[in-house]
C-alpha cells in the first residue's frame, strides 16, 4: 500500500488537524481533581467524535469505576497484525498558574511550538495515531494493520481502574502488539525507540510520638522526637557511595553487559553539562555507573516529602509529637514493588525507634517493563523512525514509570512498541508545556511508515 498519497493528505490537512488538537487541548480534562469531572466527561466525548469522524468503528465511551476509556476499532486487514493503541486524555493540574506565560487552557503556537497543558502528555500524541488512521482511509479506504483504540482517563492517577477494565474487555482488547506514544525521543536531533520503563513503589512512613507536642526545654532529652527518628530512618536508606543499604533491595536487578554498557556511555549526557543546567555544584549517584545508566538502568529510594514540628515565623521550641515523609522508589528488571515495600518494612523494624510508633503505608504500585530492541515489531519501528524522522534511532531506557503497560504485558501476553514523539525539555507536568510541531510531521510519517512495514 503506498504512503505517498497518505503523506501528502496528512502535509494538506495538517492546519486543519492542529486546530481540532487546539479545542481538544482547550477541554481542562484534570483527572484527578473532582471539579473536573464534567470536563473528563466533556473529552472523553469529543475524542470519541473525533474517532468516527476518521473512520473508526465500534467506537464507544466505556465506563469503569472511575473515568471512562474511549474505545475504537478497525478490523478489517484479513491476515494482518492488530495493534491496539494506548493513551490518555488526562492530564496534569495546571497549577500554579501565575508561572504559564499564557493560560494552560488556551492553547497558542510561539516557536513553533504548542503551549498548553497536555500538548506533549498526551493528547498532541494521541490525536497523531487518529489522524494517521483519517488519512489511510480517506486515500486507500483501509489500514494496512488492524487498530484498536483504548484511551483512558486515569493515567495521571495511576490508571486505577484500567487493570480490572483490561481483565473484563480481555476478548473485546486482544492484540499481536500495543503501541504507545506518551514520552519524549533522546535529543533533538536524536530519535530513540525506548525499550525499557522502570517500575514504582510509592509509599509514606508516618511517626507517632507523644499524645501531644511538648515543650522542649522540659522534656527535650528525655522524650522521642519523631523528627529525629524519622530523620535515622530516612538517612538509613543509602550508604555513603550512593549505593541503597536496605538489605535485598538490589534483588532481581540484572547485571549490564559490557556491550551495554558501552551504549549507555554514548547516551549519557555530560554530567557538568547537567549540574550547569540544573544550577548544581556536582551531580549525585549511586557510585560505579554514569548519570544516564543511575536514571534508567538503576533503582532508587528517594524521598518526596518530609514534614513535622513547627515552621511558622521564629521559633517554637517544642518536642513534636508528628512526622512524616513520603517516599518513591523507581524498579528495574524483575523488582517487584509488593516485595520492595515489604523489604523497606523490615529494615526499618531493625532500626532503634523505641519510644514511638512507626507506620507505613503503600500509596502506588508498578512494575518494571523491558522488552528486547532484536524484537521484529521493534527492529520495524526503528526502520519506520529512520525514514519519518531521517536518522536511525537510539534503544534507550526511561527513569520514568508507566505502570499500565507492565498490566498490559501480563495479561495479554504482546510486545510494546513505544513510538514517543514528543521532544526532550517540553515540560511535562510543568508550566509553560508544549509540543514541538515539528514532530507533529515526523510523527505521521513515522507512523505512516510504521505501518506499511507491519503489512510487509
């Protein structure tokens, strides 16, 4: 099937496009604040309008126990493989407003590029897979593959209901491989396919001292303070190269092999390079692996948030009666997150906190996912990324977690194939996000490539 015709549609049609990505990015679709329900509603529908306006079928708003999923399909290529193609109309809370240079729910082009929230996460990268879709069958009248749709409305929250979802459509979901775009490329001017996202296990350790802050001066010394205990907790975690000191932390981390080692060499950034654009002295790390390898290939333990005692003007000098921290540790390779949290409850049972009672509580959960770059779906996109974006891709590895795609692996037993097309530095879940609109162009064309090569 040639791509030419489809091409040329997509290059006639691309103002069209991006001013239906503008009412789409106008709609403040913020999953998880409750104000907001009535506009995930409000996106949920305009996604599924915009699905039978390029030709899918079967289309439908599907409820769960939470936000609905918006589903679609075309299967219709007799023999040929089906894909079914992830993401999210969810997006991050825009807040604090005062620091977007425009609003993030009126979207404007400046630099060529789209700024509003959810530009590059995920909705600009979506809606490219639905016009792709549009173009084949306004020019041939049919897809090379067959497509299903499963966009959700709870990524951002950590996709709540989709594992019970998956398990009650597993029929209806079925597919030969899952395509997802929801991230960035390498660099620039470096395409990359990621074959690897690691895992999550988030959780909060809560201190409990006396019934009451106290007044230092007359129990100070003589009574726990929380913060104290909480403060020999968390300094526990790592030992002074870097390196996580909880014991069995490590288990199920797969050593590199010096040929991969060798690449994660050419893919690390400059580390004065990276402490000068974060305006640090010195970066920090686990000892023995370079800054690329410490933010995708290793796990971690890092602490989100510490809080307790008094932080009001001056001082008050008190024996607080409360701490508390949260706490999120990225999984690589075969970590499980339920076996992590266990492994960080032990080892703080082990640790002098007598005095005060110390509870922890699980908030989030994922696994790792890995999947090798020799994959035939995988060696077809990185051929479908070198004509659509002009350069042969990197096989890279994400520090960041999409836990849903570990679920998907799991229960329907396919490759993932994780096609990003968004940029390096396009401020995810910050202010002022965008999307550069040049890879608005080699986005279709890749897909479109992409595509051809899976009817091959």
């Amino acid at each position: 099937m040639s791509t030419n015709q489809v091409i040329a549609y997509l290059a006639e049609h691309k103002d069209r496009m991006i001013a239906e990505l503008f009412d789409y990015l106008r709609i403040p679709s913020v999953s998880s604040q409750i104000h907001h329900n009535d506009d995930m509603r409000q996106a949920a529908s305009w996604l599924a309008n915009r699905m039978i306006e390029a030709g899918l079928e079967h289309v439908e708003v599907m409820e769960t126990g939470g936000h609905p999923v918006v589903y679609g399909d075309w299967l219709h290529a007799e023999g040929k493989p089906t894909a079914i193609i992830y993401g999210h109309y969810d997006v991050q809370p825009a807040e604090p407003f005062e620091l977007w240079t425009t609003p993030p729910f009126e979207p404007e082009i400046r630099d060529n590029k789209i700024y509003a929230r959810g530009a590059t996460d995920d909705k600009a990268q979506v809606y490219i897979h639905i016009k792709t879709v549009e173009a084949y069958l306004r020019t041939h009248g049919k897809l090379p593959i067959n497509v299903k749709f499963c966009i959700e409305g709870e990524e951002e929250i950590s996709s709540v209901h989709l594992p019970e979802f998956l398990s009650t459509h597993h029929e209806q979901l079925k597919a030969d491989l899952m395509v997802i775009s929801d991230g960035p490329i390498h660099d620039f001017d470096q395409p990359s396919i990621c074959v690897g996202l690691r895992g999550l296990a988030c959780l909060e350790i809560e201190v409990h001292g006396a019934k009451s802050d106290l007044h230092s001066g007359m129990f100070g010394g003589g009574v726990a303070n929380p913060l104290h205990v909480l403060s020999h907790i968390i300094a526990s975690f790592h030992d002074e190269d870097g390196h996580i000191a909880i014991e069995g932390f490590y288990e199920g981390v797969h050593e590199m092999s010096e040929a991969i080692r060798e690449n994660n060499a050419k893919l690390s950034p400059d580390p004065n390079d990276v402490a000068k654009t974060l305006q640090v002295d010195v970066l920090y790390g686990e000892r023995g692996y370079n800054f690329y390898e410490q933010t995708t290939a290793r796990p971690t333990i890092e602490i989100n948030g510490f809080a307790g005692g008094y932080f009001g003007e001056n001082i008050k000098s008190i024996v607080p009666n409360h701490a508390i921290a949260k706490i999120s540790c990225r999984l690589v390779d075969e970590q499980d997150p339920e076996h992590i949290l266990n492994l960080i409850n032990k080892h703080i049972n082990k640790l002098n906190t007598t005095g005060v009672r110390v509870e922890v509580r699980k908030l989030l959960g994922g696994k790792p996912f890995v999947v090798s770059p020799d994959h035939p779906y995988i060696q077809k996109a990185a051929k479908a990324y070198e004509i659509g974006f002009g350069k042969k891709p990197v096989f890279t590895r994400s520090g960041g977690s999409i836990p849903i795609v570990q679920t998907f692996v799991e229960q329907f037993n396919v490759p993932v194939v994780m096609m990003d097309f968004g940029m390096p530095g396009e401020n995810m879940h910050a202010p002022d996000e965008h999307f550069h609109l040049v890879n608005w162009e080699c986005g279709v064309n890749t897909l479109v490539q992409f595509w051809t090569e899976m009817d091959n």
